[in-house]
C-alpha cells in the first residue's frame, strides 16, 4: 500500500517547497530586515561627537531633561516674563527690555552662547539668530523658531500682575509671554 508515484511527487514538492522557505526564505527575511534596519540607522541616526556629548552630560544643562528639577525651570521662565518685552509696532517697542532680556538668556544659558558649533548673530540689535552645526553633512536642516517680544496688555484683565511671572501651586507660572512665546524661547535656548 504505498504512495502512487503521482501523489509521491506531490508530497516530495511540498517537502522541498517548506523546507526552502525553512533553510532559505525565512533567514533570507530576517537578513533583509535586519539590514533594512542597518540602512536605516546608519542613514538618519547619527552619531554625537563628544563635544555634543558633553554638552549634553555637562552639570549646567542636566535641569533641562531631569524633571526632579522642573520648579528650577519654572523660576527661569518666571524669570523671562517679569522683563516687559512690549512691542507696541514695528517701530515702537521696549528695546531696554528686550536687551535686558537677551543678557538674561546668556546669564541662563551660557553653554549656547559659548559653544564653537553655535553661531550666535544678533539681527537688528534685538533679535537673535542661532545656527547650530551639524554633524552630517547632507542632512536638510530644521528650524525652532521664537519670539522674545509680547503685545500691550491691560493689566486691569489679569487676575496676577502681568509682568509679575507669578509661579502658583508649584505647578502654574502666570505673566504676559508665558504661552506666546517667551516659554518657546526658553526651551528652544
């Protein structure tokens, strides 16, 4: 009672047919993946160089990803908002205040203002332009992009003083700038 040769060539294809996809498709998948996963890495992740590494490790910086210290945090942006940075027009703001602002970045900040990959311009006496270097030449760049000025205010409307960059509850800071965009300013700095 065996097989006829009909049904044995069947059974014989089908064994081949599992056993390529076993030896052969399923290593040949997994070598794709995995250099598909290579090219990946080695096309949008790079690598930092120690001087970006340092930066990142220095004792100044570490209050910007441990959240242990977010009321540090909030009492810079407080900081940033009891400076009246009003622009009334294009023609009429308080450029005092926007200087003093922009000393108050670089007593806050230094390692961006310092660092040799950072070129910092001051535009027109009160804006600041920061190009930071890449590490991969050919990359397409991206932009974080912030204001340092805010509109005129009727403080009579605010249940704080506008100017007074009033932390409430260890959880909310209040002033004039806080969400537009003096807040922007501080993290993208």
């Amino acid at each position: 009672m065996g097989l006829s040769s009909k049904r044995k060539g069947r059974w014989r294809y089908r064994f081949w047919q599992k056993m390529f996809l076993t030896l052969i498709g399923l290593p040949l998948l997994v070598g794709l993946v995995l250099g598909f996963v290579a090219i990946f890495r080695a096309v949008f992740v790079t690598q930092l160089d120690g001087s970006m590494l340092h930066i990142i490790n220095d004792q100044e910086t570490q209050d910007i990803v441990d959240e242990s210290q977010s009321m540090e945090r909030a009492e810079r942006l407080a900081g940033a908002l009891k400076i009246a940075t009003i622009s009334y027009d294009t023609d009429h703001q308080e450029n005092e205040n926007l200087l003093a602002f922009i000393r108050y970045l670089e007593k806050g900040f230094p390692l961006i203002h310092s660092r040799s990959f950072i070129k910092r311009e001051v535009i027109n006496k009160y804006s600041l332009l920061f190009t930071v270097q890449g590490l991969t030449r050919g990359k397409l760049p991206y932009l974080l992009a912030s204001h340092l000025d805010v509109v005129p205010v009727d403080a009579k409307a605010w249940e704080f003083p506008p100017f007074s960059g009033r932390i409430v509850n260890r959880t909310y800071v209040y002033g004039r700038g806080a969400i537009d965009d003096k807040a922007g300013v501080m993290v993208n700095t």
